[in-house]
C-alpha cells in the first residue's frame, strides 16, 4: 500500500505511522423516538392532574391555616402587651455609669415580659432614640411589684 490509500483526520496527523482509516465510513441507523425518552412511573401508577390538584390545594389551605393562627398569635400577644403597658407605673431612676438597657430592664421586670420587651418598654416610655445612655442623666423604668 502506498501513503495515497491513507486518509489522516485530526490529530492521527500526528501519529508516528499512519494510521488506516476506512475510506467510506458505515453509520448505524438506531431507529426511536430521538432525544426524549418515555420515563417510567416512580410507584408504576400515573398520577392524575386532578391529583395533583387536590393536593397543592390541601397545602395551599395548610399554609394559610398556619399563617392564620401565627398571626392571630401574634396580634393576642400584641393586645396583651399593649394591656399590660397600659397598666405599668413608672418610676424616674439617675443612671449609674455601666447602666444599660438590658441592665435596668433586668434589675425592673415586668411580669410576663422578657428582658428585651421591657428593655424596649423602656426606651419607648423614655422615648430613646439609640442604646445609649448617658451616666448622670435620668430617665423613666418599671416599678417592680
């Protein structure tokens, strides 16, 4: 065989030897349904759109439910807050140098508050603008029962 009966494609250009490559190359035809395939069923059963349905209402209704009872939570523990606001006697304290918010609102809790809701009673009571105070200046707390 003499080089002409060769045919070099790509990187055989660079083979040491050529290599043979059939002069008429043979393609296979697989016959089918091209790129999309049928995917079988997860459980072997179809679901049914009026299925599927159903079932984003069944959650749609429990999200709501859910965010039904938070907020009326939420607005009961509003309501009760703002009651017990409403019911609090303040006295006038001189803060301390090292005072803070969160300090004073633990030395005169109020009953069913945490810390931080009667640190903010505080500051709304005193009208504050930031966290900060200023040792020697005066300002509004709980009175402790």
């Amino acid at each position: 065989m003499s080089t002409r009966d060769f045919q070099v494609y790509g990187n055989l250009a660079l083979a040491a030897e050529p290599a043979y490559v059939e002069p008429n190359p043979r393609f296979t035809v697989i016959e089918g349904r091209g790129a999309r395939a049928e995917r079988p069923a997860v459980s072997g059963r179809h679901v049914s759109r009026a299925a599927v349905a159903i079932a984003a209402t069944v959650v749609a209704l429990l999200f709501f439910a859910v965010a039904l009872v938070g907020w009326s939570t939420y607005a009961g523990r509003a309501e009760a807050h703002a009651d017990t606001l409403s019911h609090i006697s303040f006295e006038e304290v001189r803060v301390q140098a090292g005072d803070s918010l969160w300090s004073l609102a633990s030395q005169h809790p109020i009953n069913d508050f945490t810390t931080q809701e009667t640190a903010d009673a505080i500051a709304e009571a005193n009208e504050l603008e930031g966290v900060v105070l200023q040792a020697g200046e005066t300002i509004l707390v709980p009175v402790s029962r």
